[in-house]
C-alpha cells in the first residue's frame, strides 16, 4: 500500500511541475499578446530574492544611462542665418523718450 500511495504522491508532483512549465509558456504567450495591443503596461512585482533586486536595479541603471545619452550633431546654414539676422536688426527701430 505504501508504495501506491508514494507513486500516486509521485505522479501528482511530476504533474503539478509539467503544469507549472504550461503556466510559464501560457503566461509569456499571454504577455507577448497583450503587448500587440497595449501601448504601456504598468508592472508591479514583488522579488523575493535580494539577488533578484540588486541585479534588476543594476540593469535599470543602465538603461536609464544609455537612455540618457543624446548626442546631437548640427550644421548651421550661415548665409541664411546672416541673411535672418539683417532682417530682424532691419525690422528694429530705437527711440529716444
């Protein structure tokens, strides 16, 4: 009898992680679905591993760094801008009161 039970507490266990493996592809399934409609999600999750946060906050550093660097590069047109600047000095008028 002992040895039925231990198989059926066998069976139930090996069952319960080949769902859990379905949840985790149904979920990220879900997840990339949700993303061809949703323009923003707001995530909230709670870590419970110190681990987990330290590497997460690591990388959000890095990405707020990569997110933060902007480079420009201009090339100004100077017959034109001369050509605006002698407008407007024309356009000005000074007046003594």
């Amino acid at each position: 009898m002992s040895n039925n039970v231990e198989t059926k507490e066998f069976e139930i266990t090996l069952s319960a992680l080949l769902d859990q493996q379905k949840s985790k592809k149904q979920i990220n399934s879900d997840i990339k679905a949700l993303e061809q409609v949703v323009n923003s999600l707001k995530l909230v999750a709670t870590f419970s591993k110190a681990a987990t946060k330290k590497e997460l906050n690591a990388y959000i550093a890095q990405l707020s760094n990569q997110l933060s660097t902007l480079k420009l590069k201009a090339k100004i047109d100077n017959k034109n801008l001369k050509s605006e600047i002698n407008q407007a000095l024309n356009n000005m008028s000074f007046k003594d009161t």
